[in-house]
C-alpha cells in the first residue's frame, strides 16, 4: 500500500513563508516525478512545482521567484518552501507522485493539507 502523506500547512500572514513536505510510504521500487497541486475554493486543481528524479525542476507562472521545489531520494520526499506568500496561494495543496512498485506504475496523490495567507 503506497501512500503520500503531507505536512507542513497552516495559517500564515501576507509576506510570510511556509516548508511543505511529502513523504512517499509502502512497498516503493522507484519514485518518477514528484509534484505539488493545489486548488482554491471554486477552482480546479492547478500543478505548483514539479521534480524529477533527476532535480529538474518546473514552476508556475505565479510561484516562479517564490517557491522552492526540492527533493530527498533517499528519504521519499518532496518539499515546497513557500516564500513571499500572497492571499492568492491560500488553497489546499496536494502532494502528487508517479510511483513504481514491483507490478506496476501509477500516480498518487496525497490527503492534501490547507495553506491560508491572511492577516
């Protein structure tokens, strides 16, 4: 049973920043990309970040020059560091694998955890 499960949200003012971080469990062969989503009240959910295995990365339009998207190997996981926070970002992120396991390959998603910016 592979499961993502993240960390790291919660209440933060305008300006602030915030870690995320994923960490992948289960009977694991190989981690592909990992990523993170989020999706604010009445809209759909939006790819952030994403990684490859390798530590090639891509951005939102709207987070390039904020966010940070970094990966441990080692340790299964994924983080988002979260800097100059806007109200704009305030949704629920979703941490979002391709996993490998010894019969087959498919893509995750975590429970989610809710990020709000306000003062």
């Amino acid at each position: 049973q592979v499961q993502l499960v993240e960390s790291g949200g919660g209440l933060v003012q305008p300006g602030g920043s915030l870690r995320l971080s994923c960490a992948a469990s289960g009977s694991i062969f190989s981690i592909n990309d990992m990523g993170w989503y989020r999706q604010a009240p009445g809209k759909e959910r939006e790819l952030v970040a994403d990684i490859t295995s390798g530590g090639m990365s891509k951005y939102d339009d709207s987070v390039k020059g904020r966010f940070i998207i970094s990966r441990d190997n080692a340790k299964k996981r994924v983080y988002l560091q979260m800097n100059s926070l806007k109200p704009e970002d305030t949704a629920v992120y979703y941490c979002h694998a391709g996993i490998a396991t010894a019969i087959s390959f498919k893509y995750y998603w975590g429970q989610g955890t809710q990020v709000t910016v306000s003062s």
